[in-house]
C-alpha cells in the first residue's frame, strides 16, 4: 500500500509553517486508518534544519530538495521536486496546505499523474480500497463529500485540524532534482508601501464584514467603535476583495492572524476562513442578524441584532462611560 507524502511548506522566517503540521495530523490519522505510513518532503534552499524538525516532528522520514532554484515558490520547480518525491517514496496519496503555493501547484501535480484532485479538504478517511474526502462549501453552510480512488492528490484547509505537537522518528534524506532549465524564473518581491494598519499589535479590534453593506459605513459606523475603544478596525475579506478596505486590514486565513484582548465581529458570518484569523483573541463579542451565524460558535458574546442598531449606541455608550 502507497504513502502518504506531506509536502510542508517554509514561513517567510524559515520555519515550517504550522499548517502544515496541521497537515501532519490529518496525515497520521488516516494512515493508521489505512495501514499506510507517512514521508515528509521539505523544498528550499537552505532548508535542513527544517527538515529534521518536520521530520521529527510528526511527518516521519522526509525528503529534502534543497536547490537554490527554490528558494522562491516556482511553480515548475515544485511541481518537478514532488513528482520526483512521490516516486522516490512510492506515494498514493499527496497532502498540502491550501495556501497559494498548495492551490497553484497541487493541481499541476495532479493533472501530470492524470491523478484525483480534491482541494481545501476539512477531513479525509481511507474507506476500502478509496478515500472519502470532506470540504466546506456555500460558506461553511455545507459540507461535501466525495469519493476519490487511485493516486489522490489533496489540499487540506488551514485551521480545520489541530497542529501536530508531538514527535516521530524519521530520517532526512536528499534529493536531487534537475532544475536546470526552468521556464519560469522568479526576479522579486516588491513589499507593499507601509498603509500604517497592523493589526498584528492591536489589542483591540472592531471587524466588519459583508453585513455592513456598504463602504461609507465603515467609516460612519465600525471605525467610531474602534476609536472609542482605543482598537483598530479590520474586516473580512469580501470587504477588501470589493475594494471597500485595503488588504492590511482583512484578518482570515489569506489576510493578517490577530491575537488581540478583544475582538468584535460586526456582520461576519464566520466562515472558517475568518476564524482562522481570530480565533486566538482572548474574548470575541458577535454581532450579525442572524443567529444560525457559525461566527456565535467561538463569541463570548453573541449579539442577535442589526449592527446598525447597536453599534452605534455601543460607541456612544463607550463615549459616555470615559466621559
Ligand atoms: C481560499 C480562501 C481564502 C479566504 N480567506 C479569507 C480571509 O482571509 N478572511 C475572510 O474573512 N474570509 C476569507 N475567505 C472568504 C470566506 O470563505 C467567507 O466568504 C468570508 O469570510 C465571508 O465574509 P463575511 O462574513 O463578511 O460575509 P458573509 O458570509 O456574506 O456574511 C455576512 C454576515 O452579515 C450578517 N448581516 C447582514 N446584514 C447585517 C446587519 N445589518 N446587522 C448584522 N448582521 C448583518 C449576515 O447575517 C451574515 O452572517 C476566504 C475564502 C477562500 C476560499
């Protein structure tokens, strides 16, 4: 019976990034359900350090392509390092975040072994010969399931499962991976001009989402909140991706991780991917319309409300207690 390979993928700090040790997690369970084992591979330049933590960290004996032609995502150069992995490891079963680099360059590895592609799964178990294989569609509102059989290649969704935490015993190994002649060479990144939002350091935060229907409201309405409280404003992502906030406000997944003493959600309905963001401040009130709104499930407390009514009289009611 094949592997599982868990491909990881490296923080901006060099590290690996815990949702891939998340990845770990979901790897291990299903290959005590299967009877399989687990590899790892690290992709980088520079990266053995950081293979023989993920190594010993849970993913088992790993596989390291360490070529200066990675260290920047190239997706060629990605795509080639796994096939060459998941030869070397005998592997029927591929695992990688859902981050950029997993959605761009899983399909491509996918689509070159002809093999089946199931992105931003929550959930994955071995059943008989198959896998059956969970995500979270319509918002969180519902769950799929799918059946997949052959070689399953599979990005898993950051947040769904625990970080793995304890140790296994694996050995590093190179690989060496002709990377001579990619087509596409990576020249830059251009860091955004400094927008004075970090959200990363606020103690407070009053967040809007698609609930507060319109640009100008942000500053009529979620911004006073935040003032009178001393926090800073976020927002979840449909907000940035109408252009109605800049990108360093949004908090989620592909946005900024806060920890902040207290977060207030004002119309966020609470999709996984926002929770991901939030879900480490210390104490969360909700605000939303509606009360089936999973954002309730991680609020201290849950307001059932139009944030147009109490948002405001929250501000002056915070105005009136400084006096
Ligand atoms: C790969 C990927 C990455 C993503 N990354 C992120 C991310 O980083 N951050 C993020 O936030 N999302 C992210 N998303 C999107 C995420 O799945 C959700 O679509 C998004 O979080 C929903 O935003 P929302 O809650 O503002 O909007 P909606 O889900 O539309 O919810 C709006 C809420 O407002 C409530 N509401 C409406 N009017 C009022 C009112 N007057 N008073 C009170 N409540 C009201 C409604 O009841 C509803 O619950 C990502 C998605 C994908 C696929």
């Amino acid at each position: 019976m094949g592997n599982i390979l868990i491909v990881a993928e490296l923080g901006q700090d060099g590290a690996i990034r815990d949702a891939s040790y998340e990845v770990v997690t979901l790897a291990r369970k299903l290959a005590e359900a299967t009877g399989r084992g687990t590899r790892g591979l690290v992709l980088g330049s520079d990266v053995g350090d950081a293979a023989g933590k993920f190594a010993a960290g849970g993913a088992g004996d790993t596989l390291v392509v360490d070529n200066p032609a990675l260290a920047n995502y190239n997706v060629e150069g990605f795509n080639k390092a796994i096939r060459a992995a998941i030869e070397a490891t005998d592997a029927e079963v591929v695992l990688l975040s859902n981050t950029p680099i997993g959605w761009d360059v899983a399909p491509r590895v996918a689509a070159g072994l002809d093999a089946a592609f199931v992105s931003d799964c929550f959930n994955i178990e071995g059943s008989g010969d198959g896998f059956t294989l969970f995500r979270r569609i319509f918002n969180g509102k519902l769950d799929a399931e799918l059946s997949a059989s052959g070689i399953l290649v599979a990005t898993v969704q950051p947040g769904a499962n625990d970080a793995f935490e304890g140790s296994s015993d694996g050995a590093t190994t190179a690989l060496e991976v002709d990377l001579d002649g990619l087509r596409v060479q990576f020249v830059e990144v251009k860091q955004a001009a400094a927008t004075g939002v970090d959200l990363s350091k606020a103690d407070i935060i009053v967040s809007g989402g698609r609930g507060v229907g319109a640009p100008e409201k942000f500053g009529e309405v979620i911004q006073p909140l935040a003032d009178a409280l001393g926090g800073a404003m976020g927002a979840s992502r449909p907000v940035v991706d109408a252009g109605w906030l800049d990108h360093p406000y949004q908090v989620g997944s592909s946005g900024q991780v806060v920890t902040p003493k207290l977060y207030v959600a004002c119309g966020i309905s609470g999709a996984i991917q926002h929770l991901v963001g939030m879900k480490g401040s210390n104490y969360v009130i909700a605000i939303n319309k509606d009360p089936d709104a999973p954002i309730f499930e991680v609020a201290d407390i849950g307001v059932v409300a139009d944030l147009f009514d109490i948002v405001p009289a929250l501000t002056k009611a915070v105005g009136a207690a400084k006096g």
